[in-house]
C-alpha cells in the first residue's frame, strides 16, 4: 500500500488546554497521602499500559515507496558516536568482567526506603535522603553528578535535589508530589510531572536559583527535552504537540500529520525534528517524522505502540500491539494495593535512513532499551508467569534467566516505559552490564533486591544490595 509522505495539515491550536498554574499552598499530612493515592490513579488514567500482546502482524509496515528489509535476526546495533568509555563491542562476550570494574554508580531506593547512591558492586553507600518522609522515583542528571526524587511527610511534598558539584543541596516545596522527573540535557532544570485538579502539572525548577516555575497542565502529558535545555516537546490532551519554552513560558503548537496519541512521548533528533504516533486523517496509525517543512511517514503501525531511539539517533526500536478486538493474552501483576494489565508484543528496528526494517524474533516483549553506547538493545519479556531480559546485538544473544519484578517496578514504572526510556537507563554506561530490582525466578530463589547481571559472560545476576528502585548513571 502506497502511503502518502507529505504532511496533511492540522489546524494551528490555541494554547487554551493550559490550565491556571499551580497554586503555591502547601498540603496537609493527610492531603499529601490523598495526592500520593491520586498519582497513581492519575497516571493510570493519563497512560494506558504502552505494551500490550500480539501476533505477527502488528509490526510496523514500511511506506511502498520506501526500500524495506525483513528478517528474524536482529538488526545491525551500531553506533557512530564516540566516547570515552570502553564499549560493549571492545570486550570479547567470554571476557571476565568484575563489578567493581563497571563504570558509573547505581541510584537506589533501598530496603529502608532511603534514596541511596552505590557502586556496581554495591559498594561504598552514600544516603542522600537525609531528611524523613516517604521517598519515590529517584532520577539521575543527564551527566550523572546530581539527582533528585520526590519527598513526601508531615510537612507536604517536595523536590529533593542532590549534587556533587559545588555542593547541590535543595528541597523545593511543591503543592503535589511529582510522580515523574526528567532532567534537561544540560543538568540545569528539572521537569516534573504531578497530580493537578485540571489532569497532570508540569513544573519546571532551575537548579541554580531552586526555583520551580508551574507551565501548565494536559491530560495526558508526555514530552521529550530539547537538546538546548530551553524548551521541551510535548505530546498534550491526546491532539496534538506543542513546543513549551522553559525560559518565557512560551507554548507553541507543532504542525502534524494528524492527530497524537496521547500514551507516547515523541523523541526529537539532533537535527530538530520530532518522531511522533499520530492518528492520521486517512484512518492510518503511523509514526511520523515532523521538520519545518512538513512530516514523512517512518512507518504505519496497528494497535498501540511504545519507542526507543538509539543513542546514534539512527535507529527506532518500536514495541507494536494488537489493536482493539485482536484476542491477546493478558499479563496480570496482582499486588497487594493494586495491579497492573500489560499485553506483550513484538520489536522491530527501523532504520531512520533508508526506512528498512528488522523484526526481531521473540514475542511477548513488555519494554525496549538500547544500550547507552548503542551496541545492543534490551527487550523485557514476559513467559512462564515471569520476566526475563534479552539483549541482543549483531553478532550474539544472551539474557538474564527469568525473575520476578518488584512491585513498584511493575506498578510505577513499566506501564509507562516509553516516557522513562527518556530519563533513566538500566544499562552501565559501556554497555557491558544491566540492573533490575526483583527476586531471581529460578529453583534457588534468592531474596529480593537489587541485581546486576553481566550481560556477556553467561553467569546469574549478582544481588548488591536490598531495594525495589533502581538507574544507572549516565556517566563513566
């Protein structure tokens, strides 16, 4: 089927779905714990689960008049980009890694609840939250030399901020507690995501002055940095994109092919443009490429779908389920306040050049990740009431035996993958080495924790240390 490349227009919208800000009050102990049971049910509502089961035929179909490949292999993971740290392809797969040779640090919350920084090997704890209260979603910078998290006790909620540069230090009172964080590229401001009477607040803090500047609030609300750290991407109230300027509380609406949708981040290239699932007016589902001239179309889907860019920004692994009325197997968590329904599907990797496409050969797939160096791609899957990660590049396959995830894991994070592929990794930043939370699925169960699992060398995960959170840094 011939589809069309060019960009129908959609109608220029008004910023009038911004809502007033947010007020600057500060909530009692029992509204705080309301608020905290209202994130939840928020962002249940804001996102359907972004992955869902499905057949065959829900990958993505590449434009007729676009060159396509297909195969059962995985695609070509490369990356042009340089860097300073060894990459996974540097060390050959039976190497001998030792944890405590892995770059970078892991951001926790432990067993006590405490947001807690480690090395690899689990070593060298540094307790960041001080103070008491209930913690949440720990996030690294975009450099790895800060982090913050959400603080919620007697008092109300705030943004917690910590540094090891020039002594970063702060606690910003919010009237909500955010239940997402996402650095901008250049470790200056924080943008956060919170309950709001009108749907999901943004709020932006500059890092230097610990001032948080309220920008609107949509329902839902997904967005993407630009690379400048001045403005963000955001896919708002299921129609369309807009541009919101951290600097002077600009909001400019993005021309699309069509209508968003409102369960997915769009991801923006180096070059400006914006990759976005849109709902065309011709009745196709596609991903779009958006430039200032108009929209391409990288590819058509059916059903829901969930993206990860490589780190190169040259290929687009893509999460595809079945559309409505297609019979699926339905995952269900059950957990002890609440339960998550996830539909496993399949992964291809589109290549943003030439727009060929490679289907990857495993089914049920829950999440994606490429690996921050680029040289493979983590897929979560789910088989036998358990999940395993797989991680594959051109040359080699391994993975890391079945486990059972954390609850919160299950409950705050893997329903909406697609937006915290945008701000935290699993990956160690060579690529050599994975973190999950859960408890190891085999015949010798160990207890819950934290794992690191070197991803060549074939042996089980090591626990380093107790916890249901964790990110590795960005940096070496």
């Amino acid at each position: 089927m011939t589809q069309d490349r060019g960009s129908a227009q959609l109608a220029t919208r008004s910023s009038s779905f911004w809502g007033p800000p947010l007020p600057s009050t500060l909530v009692s102990s029992a509204t705080a714990r309301r608020l905290t049971r209202l994130a939840a049910s928020l962002a249940i509502t804001v996102v359907v689960a972004l992955v869902s089961s499905c057949s065959s035929e829900s990958t993505p179909a590449v434009p007729a008049d676009s060159p396509s490949t297909s195969s059962t292999s995985p695609a070509p993971l490369s990356s042009d980009e340089s860097s300073d740290v060894a990459s996974a392809e540097d060390v050959p797969d039976d190497a001998p890694i030792a944890l405590d040779d892995l770059p970078g640090r892991l951001l926790i919350r432990d067993g006590s609840g405490e947001i807690v920084i480690i090395e690899p090997d689990g070593s060298e704890p540094q307790i960041l939250s001080d103070e008491p209260g209930l913690h949440s979603q720990p996030t690294w910078s975009a450099s790895g030399h800060a982090a913050t998290w959400t603080t919620i006790d007697n008092s109300g909620a705030r943004i917690e901020i910590r540094g090891d540069r020039a002594g970063i230090r702060d606690a910003i009172v919010v009237p909500t507690p955010p239940f997402f964080h996402a650095w901008s590229p250049d470790d200056e401001a924080i943008a956060s995501l919170g309950p709001h009477p009108n749907g999901v607040g943004l709020i932006v803090t500059e890092v230097a002055t610990a001032n948080a500047l309220p920008l609107g609030t949509a329902q839902p609300f997904f967005f993407d940095w630009d690379a400048d750290g001045q403005s963000l991407v955001a896919a708002v109230d299921q129609r369309g994109l807009v541009r919101v300027s951290t600097t002077d509380e600009q909001v400019i609406p993005i021309e699309t092919a069509g209508a968003t949708r409102g369960m997915q981040a769009p991801r923006l290239l180096p070059d400006g443009d914006v990759l976005a699932v849109v709902d065309r007016p011709d009745g196709e589902t596609a991903i779009e490429r958006i430039r200032s001239t108009g929209s391409e179309t990288v590819a058509i889907i059916d059903g829901s779908v969930a993206l990860s860019l490589s780190p190169a920004a040259d290929r687009l692994a893509v999460l595809t389920t079945p559309a409505q009325g297609v019979d699926v197997q339905t995952i269900r968590f059950e957990m002890t306040q609440s339960a998550s329904e996830l539909e496993p599907g399949l992964v291809s990797v589109v290549d943003l050049g030439d727009l060929s496409v490679t289907t990857m050969e495993d089914d049920n797939v829950l999440a994606i990740k490429w690996s921050p160096d680029g040289s493979r791609l983590g897929m979560l899957r789910f088989a036998n009431d358990l999940l395993t990660w797989i991680w594959v590049n051109e040359t080699a396959r391994h993975d890391s035996g079945p486990f059972d995830p954390s609850p919160e894991f299950v409950r705050s994070y893997l329903p909406f993958a697609d937006q915290y592929d945008l701000n935290s990794t699993p990956w160690s930043p060579d690529g050599r080495a994975f973190v999950f939370s859960g408890t190891l699925g085999d015949e010798n169960a160990d207890e819950p924790g934290i794992y690191v699992d070197i991803v060549t060398d074939g042996r089980p995960a090591v626990r380093v240390a107790d916890g249901d959170v964790v990110a590795w840094s960005p940096d070496p």
